[in-house]
C-alpha cells in the first residue's frame, strides 16, 4: 500500500462517510468501494468497515448526548432487538459481496426519498412521540429485521431507520438521528464480533479509516443538533438522491 495517498485517502473518504451516516446515511456505499479498490475482498472489507463504523456511531452518541439529545430507554429496547438481528446478517454476509443488491437497494432509497418529501405529519413538532405499548413493540420487531439487514449489508440503514421512526413512533429527524447512531453502534457490535471470529477484519485499514470516521461523526452529530428538522430533511433528500442515482448507473 502507498501511504502517500491511499491513507489520507481513506481518512478523507471516512470523514465524509462519517458525516453522512450521522445526519442521514450512506456513508457505507462510500467506504466499502475504496476497501475493494486497495485490494480487500468484500467480506474482508465488509469487516473492516464495520470496526470504523462501530467507533464512528459511539462517537456520535457521544456528540448526541453532549447536546442533551437521548432516547434512552427506547433506544436500548430497539437497539437490542437490532443487535440479535444483526448476529444472523453478520452470518450471511461472511459469503455475500451485495453487488447484486445495488438496484434493489437503489428502488428502497427512492421510497425513502418519497415518503420523506410526502410525509403526511409534516409538522413533526406537533406530533406526540409513541414510545411505549404497541408503538413500541412494533419498533422492537421491525428493528430485529433491520438488524439483519445492518449485519448484512449496512449501506443505507441509516434512511430506513429515518423513515421507521417517524412514522411507528412519531419522533422527529432530530431524535431519530440520535436513535440511530445509537441503535448502529448496539447492532454493530455484533456484526464486529462475528466478523472478528471469521478473521475478516484488517485492524490496521480500520484503524486509519476509523480516524475519519470518527472525525465526521462528531462533527455530524454536533451540526445537526444547530439544525432544525428541515435542514436535515434537505440534506436527507440531497443524499439519498445523489446515493441512488449512484447505485442505479455506476
């Protein structure tokens, strides 16, 4: 590998990534391609990525909670049912390079973007949040099937989570943001240990991946808490448009 470049790449690469995955997400379908292009096979990438990840989101609860943003305990309940989702996909992944998947994942992202501009509860400051009884249960199953899908894959997680939160439980982009970071890191931890028994993990490209992703999350985490729930919106829009277009024809 040619430090010259292909690490500051990768550091740069990681703070946007970083960034993204905090305020919306897609960081993933940014990293992943560079850890195939300096030669690492895609589980071996899958794995690697997922050390970065892991650090990022913790880092980005962190930011969160300096802020005064928490779900907690609503959180800690999804975020379980995501862990033990995510023990399966981590599973499945360890044979599954996701080039197939791209389209399919491309149409989910485009959905995203239409329920996010047509949102029926367009003033999320009048909604009440629903975080316990059936809301709550109905969040706990759909995020197990999320954590399967965040073990899997990851790429694109982030707009789903924004999508289900609001909807299932009333939450605004804000809190939902600060939900998900919390929920990535819970469920990552599992698809790390996974990864880390297969020996599917370059500890030292995570370790320099790992500096920007972190760098961005703090920063992701921290601007957005200066926003309101309509800037994040457009940046949402921004970047699941941007990210789709990228996956249907490149």
């Amino acid at each position: 590998m040619d430090f010259s470049y292909e690490y500051p790449l990768l550091i740069f690469v990681g703070f946007i990534a970083g960034f993204l995955n905090t305020v919306a997400g897609g960081g993933t379908l940014l990293t992943l391609p560079i850890l195939i292009f300096m030669g690492l096979p895609a589980p071996l990438a899958q794995g690697t990525n997922r050390i970065a990840i892991l650090l990022q989101t913790f880092t980005a609860v962190r930011g969160f909670k300096s802020k005064g943003v928490t779900t907690y305990p609503f959180s800690l309940y999804v975020g379980v049912a995501a862990f033990f989702g995510a023990i399966l996909g981590a599973y499945l992944a360890l044979d599954f390079d996701g080039k197939a998947f791209n389209r399919v994942l491309a149409l989910v992202m485009i959905m995203v973007l239409f329920l996010t501009i047509f949102n029926p509860n367009k003033n999320n400051s009048n909604v009440t949040e629903k975080l316990t009884g059936k809301p709550l249960v109905i969040a706990v199953v759909v995020f197990f099937f999320l954590g399967i899908y965040g073990g899997l894959i990851n790429a694109g997680i982030g707009f789903l989570i924004l999508l289900v939160l609001p909807y299932i439980n009333g939450m605004s982009l804000l809190r939902s943001n600060a939900t998900k970071v919390f929920v990535a890191f819970t469920y990552t931890i599992a698809a790390v240990l996974v990864f880390a028994i297969d020996n599917k993990i370059d500890y030292g490209l995570a370790a320099v991946l790992s500096v920007g992703n972190v760098s961005g999350a703090w920063f992701g985490s921290r601007w957005s808490v200066e926003k309101d729930d309509k800037v994040i919106k457009l940046f949402l829009i921004v970047t699941v448009t941007v990210l789709a277009i990228k996956l249907w024809f490149f």
